[in-house]
C-alpha cells in the first residue's frame, strides 16, 4: 500500500492568515475608513484607530491626548450619528463630512432653482 504524496505550495496551511477578514483591524483601515467619511480630514493633526468593540475612535496628535469615540448612538432612536461631544479642535480638523457635503450641495441647488 503506497501513501499519498502531499506538495507543499509555499504558502501557509490555514487560510485565514492571509486575509483580514474578522481579524483585528489596524489603525491604516482605521485611517481609510475615516478619510472615507472625511475626505478633508488633517492627517497631520488627527490620529484615528479602532476600540476594542471595533468602533472609531479619534483624537489630536500625540501622547496623553484623551480618544473620542467618532460616532455615538441615540438611545431614543437608535441611530448612530456623529460625536456631539467632539471638541471643537477635532470637529475643525475633521473637516465637512461627505453627507454634509451633499446637504450644503442640495440646499444651494434648490436655492438656485426658486
């Protein structure tokens, strides 16, 4: 009785080390998903990762700088909407997001068409 053979193909024998998918998420995916969201965000003063629970979180650039979660839910509606507790120097460094974008955009097109 002969034995089968098995090649070996260089790559590694369980597949999920090659993919990101339900492992952890790294500050660059952090990073993409928010300037997604905030195309005009400051990368030289903002520092963005992911909690534990794999929320958003953001805070000013540099050591002892307390982390805001980005989104927060409305208890009453369910809703997730941007911080309001955001401090006023990372909303600025923040920028417009992509959906008050559109809004400004909408509003002065209806404006033009009255």
């Amino acid at each position: 009785m002969q034995t089968m053979h098995h090649e070996t193909s260089g790559l590694p024998e369980k597949s999920y080390a090659e993919t990101a998918f339900g492992g952890p998420k790294t500050n660059e995916a952090a990073w993409v998903a928010a300037k997604n969201l905030f195309p005009n965000m400051s990368s030289s003063e903002l520092e963005v990762s992911y909690d534990t629970k794999g929320k958003l979180q953001v805070k000013m650039y540099g050591a002892g700088k307390k982390l805001y979660r980005l989104f927060t839910t409305d208890r009453k509606t369910k809703q997730e909407s941007i911080n309001k507790s955001l401090p006023q120097e990372i909303k600025d460094a923040l920028g417009d997001s992509k959906y008050e974008k559109v809004q400004r955009i909408t509003s002065d097109k209806r404006k033009q068409l009255k």
